[in-house]
C-alpha cells in the first residue's frame, strides 16, 4: 500500500493496540485496490464477530483514509467525532471514525474507543459464560 497521506503509521499504531489484547483474534482481510481491514474479535464471543474493524480505504491511493468502526452499543463518543451508521456495521448500527492523515489526536481518541469495545467483550464474554453455567 502506498502511503502518500501518512495513514499506514495510524493503521499499524492501532492495530498494535490490538495485538496488546488477551483473548483477541484478529484477522485481515485484503480487498487490493479497495481496502485493507484488520478486524478484531473476542475469542470466546459468539454473538458478533467483530469489536472493531479497522480498514485502509485504498480505492484512490492519492485520498485514502482510515475508517474505524465499532458496534454503537460498546463505544461512547463524548466528542462526538464518530458518524453514527445505522445498519452499517455488519447489518447493526455503528460507529466509523475516519482519521484522513496521521492525526495523533484523532488517533489517540480512537484507540481510546479501542479500548472500550474490548472492554465491552470481554464484559460481555463474562456474562455468556454465567448464563451457560
């Protein structure tokens, strides 16, 4: 991938976020000339298959962008810099963060909303299991 806007360091800063994770499987899915996606999921959580997807939109190299969504239920967004997307995360509402260069700021408030979605699982994965026992 090309990296004319500086989106590359974004992308690798928060998938290492990712990486960080106990029990998280991720998985990348390469759509050449379209995007690049890292999409990250509990391991034991069965109901959604993702917590958060991370993509390159490379269908333009000369303006791609990062777009970050999540579940709009297992983020907050006190500043309101998320586009809400109903139905546009695997058929559930969501939010998409969409970082056009390498913000740090930006970058930083959505690793944040990492962290929160991941909490979220594993939370949610605790649940699961007490119903099960």
């Amino acid at each position: 991938v090309e990296d004319n806007l500086g989106v590359k360091s974004t992308f690798l800063f928060l998938g290492q976020a990712l990486q960080e994770k106990a029990d998280v499987k991720i998985e990348f899915h390469e759509r050449p000339g379209i995007s690049y996606s890292l999409r990250a999921s509990h391991k034991n959580q069965a109901d959604r298959p993702l917590f958060v997807m991370i993509d390159i939109i490379d269908y333009d190299p000369t303006q791609s962008w990062i777009s970050d969504c999540f579940y709009g239920d297992t983020i907050s967004d006190p500043d309101e810099a998320g586009d809400l997307i109903p139905e546009g995360l695997l058929g559930a509402d969501g939010y998409c963060f969409d970082l056009n260069d390498s913000d740090q700021p930006l970058a930083s408030y959505v690793h944040q909303r990492i962290q929160e979605a991941y909490a979220h699982a594993c939370r949610h994965r605790l649940s699961n299991k007490e119903i099960a026992s």
